[in-house]
C-alpha cells in the first residue's frame, strides 16, 4: 500500500504539440492566453472552462506487473515491444470526482530523467478493475472489464503523457458494483516511464471538475 501524496490523448491519439507553451499555474501563460491542462491556449480552444476546479491525485495503491510476472521494488516501468509482451498498471485512486461533474479526466505518466524517444508508436488500453487488490498480496490479478479506450501513443520526453479518462470516470456512478480502480495495458518499445517504489512518481490523476 502506498501513501496519498504534454501531451492529451484522445480515444486514438497521443502526442505533444510543441507550438504550445507548458504552464503549471493559471498566470504562467503569455498575452491572452490561459493555462489549461498544462498548456498555454487560446480560451476559446481550451477543453474546460476557466472556471473549472483543478485536482491533482496520488495514487493510494498501485501496482506494475510486466507480462504475467510481478516487479519487485523499482523506479522505472519500461514498456517492451509488442512481440515481447506488455506492460499492465493497475492504479487506484480516493474518488475525489463523486458528487462533482468530471469536465476533464486525464492519467499523467511521467518518463524517467534522461529517457529518450520511444523506437515505435505506444499501444495503450485503459479498462475499470472490477476486483479488489493490493500492491501488497501476491497473483492472482483481480479482474479487468473490457476496455473503454485503445490509443497509439507517441513518447516525446521530457513532456509527460497524459491519457483521458474523462469517459470511465463519468461512466462509474452509471455502474452497478464498485470499480476498484484503472488498469492500464502498454506496449510498445523503448519507452521509460517514472514508477514510485523508490525515487521514481506514480502516474497520477489530474482532474478537471465543476
């Protein structure tokens, strides 16, 4: 168990448009432009309201199994090629979006530090745990539902990934049962993302909310 401490992907794609400027706070963007999920746009283009809530959340549990083995401790979640199998991140978060209407949803994944370009596009499915677990008991896995998004991704250190959500998070209060978290199954060679067992950062959660 773990203590609570760019680029947007759409159902298809994933990539870092380099034309617009990172930010980190709503008055770090030049002229008229407004910091909206972490880059600097136009209003008029923004995905959410100016008005909306930001809500940025650590994981309380999260677990990274490579192919049908569990990791030990490790900094580092390298994602090997499609022939050699996948990654599979199960993440859990404290539902910080009940009660509240989602605007935007987004998984962040941040490379390692020195991490290069992957060789070949990301493959990445996102689907709802359907069972309970923990980093902390041994396989059998729980369950996952069948997936809600498929994307290709392209890896572009230093700029974090950033895979939407927002549909499976809006979809939970129209569920019977509880969802026990996000299941994320990546593929793809050479990419080196940032995992939190030692001095690495679990993905987290950025939420957009009214």
């Amino acid at each position: 168990m773990i203590a609570p401490r760019c680029s947007v992907l759409t159902l298809t794609l994933i990539g870092c448009a380099s034309s617009q400027q990172p930010c980190d706070r709503v008055d770090a963007c030049p002229g008229a432009l407004v910091c909206q999920v972490g880059r600097c746009a136009a209003v008029e283009s923004t995905p959410v309201r100016p008005e909306s809530s930001r809500k940025v959340l650590d994981p309380v549990d999260a677990l990274f199994v490579d192919g049908a083995s569990r990791e030990g401790m490790t900094s580092e979640l390298r994602v090997a090629s499609r022939g050699g199998g996948s990654a599979l991140v199960l993440l859990r978060f404290e539902p910080a979006w009940v009660g509240v209407q989602v605007e935007r949803a987004y998984l962040l994944l941040e490379p390692t530090e020195g991490a290069f370009p992957a060789l070949e596009p990301m493959e990445i499915q996102v689907s709802p745990v359907l069972e309970s677990w923990s980093s902390l008991t041994p396989v059998p896995l729980p369950a996952l539902g069948q997936p809600e998004s498929r994307a290709s991704l392209v890896f572009t250190p230093p700029a974090p990934l950033r895979v939407e959500v927002t549909e499976l998070l809006r979809s939970w209060t129209q569920r019977s049962g509880r969802i026990h978290g996000i299941a994320l199954r990546i593929s793809g060679l050479g990419a080196r993302l940032s995992w939190g067992d030692l001095t690495g950062t679990y993905p987290r959660l950025d939420l957009y909310l009214r």
